[in-house]
C-alpha cells in the first residue's frame, strides 16, 4: 500500500492518454446540444477512442469490488447527478449542466478528465455553480508540488465551495491514476491543510471536485451506478490528471480547447 512514483518512461505515456482524454471532450463539444441522447454522446465518444485514438475506453466493463460491470464507454451526469450516470435513451433539453468524464487508456497508461457543458442557455444559478466549481479544481491544483501535503488540496477546494454556499460531496474523491484506473492515494476534496502525506515529484493523481448546490449528502440510483444528491440539487465536476514536477505541477489532461486556468488562481 503505497503511491507509485512514476518514471519518466510512465509520465510520457500518460501525457499521451491524458491529451487523449481531453481531445475526446473537445470533439464531442459541438455536440452537446438539446435533443442528443446521452447513448449517442457514448457512441460517438467511444467510435472516436477506439477506431480513430486506438485507445481502450476505460469505463466499460470496469467492474471494482461491489459493483457489477459499467455498461457504457462514458459518463454523462446530468444535472443533479453527481457523478457515473450511466447513457441512455434520455435527451439533454435546453438548460440542462452535464458533466461528461472520459478515461482512456493507451498503451496501458490511463487518462481522466471531466468537464461540464451548459446544454442550450442554462440559469444563472445552474452557470455559476459550474464556474465555482471550475475554481474549486483549480485552486487544488494549485498547490501542488513536492512538500506539500495532501491535505492542502481538499482545505482550498472545500473554503471556496462552502464560502460560495455550496457543499463537497464526501463519498468520491480524486485517486492515484498509472497503469491502474484508481490507485492511491485518495485525493480528498475536503479537509485540513497539512495533513496526510507529502507530496513528491513523480506522484499522478486526479483532482475531480464533485460540488453540490445544496447539502452534500448524495444516493446510489437503483442502475447501481448513478449518483444523485439526496436533496436534489444541482451538482457539478471537473476532472484534470495531474502530476507533481519538481516545481510544482503539470496537468496531463490537456489539449487545444481546455479551459485554462482563472487568471487570479497564482
Ligand atoms: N472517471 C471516473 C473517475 O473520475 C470513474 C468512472 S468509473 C465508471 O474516477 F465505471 F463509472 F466509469
Ligand atoms: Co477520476
Ligand atoms: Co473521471
């Protein structure tokens, strides 16, 4: 039970996967409109990874300790589904938040990123807890580099969500990423500065802050999958794969069209 350090053999694959990731999100942007089905944001993203990336689709089939295999290529969490929803013959209509989340895996290394889409024209409330919650995964990345502790990444994510009047939920968190989906350590979206481990050069996580607009406390649908905030309130996520440098950090989930960083976050 430890965090793998990744060599620099490992971190030039997982730029790979990552860049991949994140260009599955890019291409599938002009598609998020009201009318399309979640299943044909699925398909297309899976005929992109695998007939033209030559990536694995990470989610099918993947089957941890206590649930049964994910059935479809993506995630699509819609509104006040938090994370893991599961595409189906549902239609995004105009306003609706969804979060898409995208691992692949090439040559055995794998990505992980998320990004939230407005579908049509979304409410003012809907918008900024999107944009919250974007300044959330950014403030965590922040301070990230060798020395740090972990637990300085979930202290600046949950101050900015619960200043805003938002909540963190508890039960996911960002994980070690490599040549597994989920490895240690778990990245906590909450907690207390200078606690849990240092951080050191080589280690590759995920920050996926998972905000709710309302209380944190979330339910599993019957799919045994989808998950939903109890009270159901909006909830929203981004996801970058991260690695700690020498100086500081790089993101491996990048490509032409990701968002940068806010300008005010250092
Ligand atoms: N991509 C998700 C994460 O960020 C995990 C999805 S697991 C699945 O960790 F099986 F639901 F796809
Ligand atoms: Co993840
Ligand atoms: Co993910």
């Amino acid at each position: 039970m430890s965090i793998v350090i990744k060599t620099p053999e490992d971190i030039e694959k997982m730029r790979v996967a990552g860049r991949l990731a994140a260009e599955v999100l890019d291409y599938i942007e002009p598609f998020v409109k009201p009318g399309v089905t979640t299943e044909e944001l699925d398909r297309r993203c899976h005929d992109l990874m695998v007939n033209v990336q030559g990536c694995v689709p990470a989610p099918l089939n993947y089957a941890p300790a206590g649930y049964h295999p994910y059935p479809k290529s993506i995630c699509t969490s819609i509104n006040q589904q938090v994370c893991h929803g599961v595409p189906g013959e549902r239609a995004l209509k105009n306003g609706d938040i969804v979060n898409l989340d995208i691992t692949t895996i090439k040559d055995g290394y794998h990505g992980d990123t998320s990004r939230m889409f407005i579908v049509g024209e979304g409410s003012i409330q809907a918008k900024r807890l999107c944009e919250i919650t974007f300044e959330c995964m950014w403030l965590g990345i922040s301070v990230v580099r060798p020395g740090a502790y972990l637990g300085d990444i979930g202290a600046v994510i949950q101050k900015h969500a619960e200043k805003n009047g938002y909540s963190v939920v508890r039960e996911f968190c960002g994980h070690g990423i490599g040549q597994k989906f989920h490895e240690e350590p778990q990245v906590l979206h909450y907690g207390k500065a200078g606690t849990g481990p240092r951080l050191e050069s080589g280690m590759m996580f995920t920050i996926e802050p998972m905000i709710n607009a309302g209380k944190a406390a979330i339910r599993e649908m019957p799919d045994g999958w989808t998950i939903v905030t109890k009270d159901r309130s909006l909830s929203a996520q981004w996801e970058h794969t991260v690695l700690v440098t020498e100086t500081g950090y790089e993101i491996m989930t990048q490509s032409a069209a990701c968002r940068p960083k806010p300008d005010w976050i250092p």
